[in-house]
C-alpha cells in the first residue's frame, strides 16, 4: 500500500457545502473504482471547484473528474461500450448507495450528463428504446448491488475518503485501493 496521494500543487477550499463534497467524491470514486475494475487505467480522480468541462456550451458545472484511459480499444465493441456504461452509471449509483436512496434519474439533475453519456452508450448496444431502457435499468441495479458489495463499497469509500480531504488521487492509488479491497 502506497502512503497519501500525490499533491498537485494546489489546494482546494470548496464553495458546496460539504455534503455537496461528500456526494461528490462517492460519484466520482465510484466511477473510478468501477473502471479500474473493469481495467480501465485512471489518470486522476479529483474534487475542483472547476472542471476541464465547464466551458463547453452545453456541459454541466461539475465539481468533479475521473479521467479514464481504456488504452487502445475497439470504442464501438460491444463489451467496450458496455464497460463504459457501467462506468459512467457507476458514478450516480454510488451516490445513490451513499445517500441510501434507490437510483432515479428524476431526483438527480447534478448528474444528468452521465445518465446522457449512458443512454448513447445503451443506444448502441440495443435495437429499440424499450430494449435500451430495459438495458439501462439492469446496469443501474447490477451496479447499485455490485457497488453496495462490501470489496466494492470498502475500496469506493476509501477511495472517497482521500478525495475529501483535497488532493488530487492519481491512478496507480486507485489500483491500489481496488486491489486492497476488493481482495478481502
């Protein structure tokens, strides 16, 4: 086991209040824990007050990233793109399982990006919308259990826990995080 994360060189004194932060860094260690998982290689996982997305038109204020580098891959391969919809829904599931509250697209429009991101990703996988809702519903419970399973819960909360305190987590703490836990 490595010791605390990397400093970045900077601070972070955050404007939400600190359940905001709080339910920030379960969505954001569930997204990175999910995708480490699944082999997916995490650049960093973070709490900002601003995001590399924030000046796109149409994008969300977030207040937090988990860049995810899958490496080289097919991105329209069936398995990848399920991958990545297991990724992207993993983020609001842990929140969900943190704030013990079932998944519901309708009570959660901070994360309303993922839940586009995984309709394209359920879009590709599935030849009529009630076959892609149907899709999307499955993953949302296979992730609310897999997630609430306590190797997964253990190595997304550590993994939250860092993010609370500021600094940025890099990758290879990630990995570590997952093959602690999910080991046990």
């Amino acid at each position: 086991m490595g010791g605390l994360p990397v400093n970045h060189g900077f601070d972070l004194e955050f404007d939400l209040d600190d359940e905001d932060a709080v339910l920030t860094a379960y969505h954001e260690a569930g997204h990175a824990v999910i995708a480490a998982a699944l082999g997916a290689s995490i650049d960093v996982v973070s709490l900002s007050q601003a995001s590399a997305f924030d000046d796109l038109e149409d994008g969300p204020t977030r207040f937090g990233d988990c860049l995810v580098d899958w490496g080289r891959v097919d991105a329209a391969a069936p398995t990848q793109r399920m991958k990545e919809l297991w990724t992207v829904l993993a983020g609001p599931a842990a929140e969900f399982v943190y704030a013990d509250r079932e998944l519901d697209p309708a009570h959660a429009a901070t994360w309303q990006e993922d839940f586009r991101h995984a309709r394209r990703c359920a879009a590709a996988l599935t030849r009529t919308p009630s076959e892609e809702t149907r899709l999307l519903r499955q993953a949302t419970r296979f992730l609310t259990e897999t997630i609430a399973s306590p190797g997964c819960w253990d190595a997304v909360a550590a993994l939250a826990d860092e993010l609370v305190l500021g600094d940025p987590v890099d990758g290879q703490r990630v990995a570590e995080l997952v093959r602690f836990w999910w080991a046990r």
